[in-house]
C-alpha cells in the first residue's frame, strides 16, 4: 500500500526541495512587478504610519509649549487673552485650529469652550466643546455638562438635558455623576419634564444616598411632587 504525498516531501527529498524553489523562482519572474508593488505598499504604509505618529508627537509638544501661557491666562479669568493670545503666545483658539490633530489641540478645544462659555459665546462654546473627546474619567463628563449648562442659557432644554445625561452616563461614579443628575432634574423641571425630574431625582437619592446633593435633590423632589399635586 503506498504512502499519500502529504505535501511535504520536499522537507526529506533534496530534488523536491530544488523543484519547489525553482517553481518560486519561476512564479516571482513571471510576477515580478506584481509582488514588487505589493511589498512596496507594504514599506511605505509601515513608513507612512511611523511617520505620522513621530509628526503627531512633534507637533503636539509644539503645541504644549504654545498653549501653557493661555491656560494660564484662563486661571487668571483673562479670557480675551486665553482666546486669542497676548502678543507672545498665540491663544487656544490658534492652538486648536492649528494642531487640532494632536492631544494638546484636542485639550485647546476644551479650553476655548470653557473660556467662551465664560464669555457669553454660547454657540462658539458649543462646537468647540463637541470638538474635544477623551477617554478621562473627568474631563469628557466635564465637557458634555458644559456643553449642558452652553444650551441651558441658549433655553434648549431638551439639548441641556441630553448632554447632562450623557454626562451622568459616562463612566458613573460617587464624586461627579450626582452633580450631573441634579443639574439634568433641575433642567427636566424648567422643560415641564416634571415625571423625568422626579426620576432624576430619585436616582441621586437611590444611588448617591451619601452624596451631598441626595440632600437638595429630596428637597426639590418634595417641592415638585407638592405643586405637581396643587396643579
């Protein structure tokens, strides 16, 4: 009974071995420019994608060192100057128009939508913050309660509403998401929403029973639940 070829004869037979290897040789002849292209591609999508990554990290020290001044600016409530620079540093506004692509131009967002909010610039504020993303326990809640508070002085409530329920859903936890729900209930009530404020509410007393706004939020949830009653 004879033995199947298993495909690997070449591993014991010297001849197969040169028969397999001429049969390579012969296929990239007769494909030359083919396999060529291919492993072209290859390089320069290997070259391309560690070159931007060392462009990114270049750009965004640049962008470090030039938005350092106006955050400081910013903690010194000089807004105009935070903006828009100072004559020596250019400004969050410049920072993120120019390095929007880097870590520090995605944090320039967050600046200038805190800082135009500041100023009144409700709208301004609210694409600069939709502009900024990150995966922080703090500052991406952060950004979607400012973009909040943005369409609450716009009275958007039902915008107001949906940002700070994105907020209170990002990555809940004991130290910020009760002050999220207490600002998405207060913002139900101005909308007339009251069944979905009282639910907001109820949800700081039930899980944030040790918080400090489970206090305010049975207060408010017993004055609402009273007039919704004499209503």
């Amino acid at each position: 009974m004879s033995k199947k070829n298993s495909g690997l004869d070449f591993l014991e037979d010297p001849d197969a071995l040169e028969g397999r290897l001429e049969d390579v040789g012969d296929f990239f002849q007769q494909n030359r420019n083919i396999v060529l292209g291919v492993l072209g591609g290859i390089v320069l999508l290997a070259l391309g994608y560690f070159g931007y990554r060392f462009y990114v990290g270049s750009q965004d020290e640049t962008a470090q060192v030039e938005m350092f001044p106006s955050v400081y600016q910013l903690e010194a409530d000089s807004l105009k100057k935070a903006l828009n620079g100072d004559g020596k540093s250019p400004g969050l506004l410049s920072v993120a128009d120019n390095y929007g692509s880097t870590p520090a131009g995605n944090l320039a967002d967050f600046y200038s939508g805190l800082a135009l909010l500041k100023q009144g610039k409700y709208d301004d504020a609210i694409e600069h913050l939709k502009g900024f993303s990150s995966s922080d326990l703090l500052v991406q809640a952060r950004a979607y309660a400012l973009i909040g508070d943005a369409y609450v002085e716009k009275k958007s409530y039902d915008e107001a509403a949906d940002y700070y329920q994105k907020a209170a859903d990002y990555k809940p936890n004991k130290y910020f998401t009760p002050g999220y729900l207490l600002k998405l209930a207060i913002t139900f009530e101005q909308a007339k929403q009251n069944d979905k404020a009282i639910e907001a509410y109820n949800d700081i007393i039930e899980k944030y029973p040790q918080s400090a706004e489970a206090v305010n939020a049975k207060k408010y949830k017993s004055v609402l639940e009273a007039s919704v009653g004499q209503s």
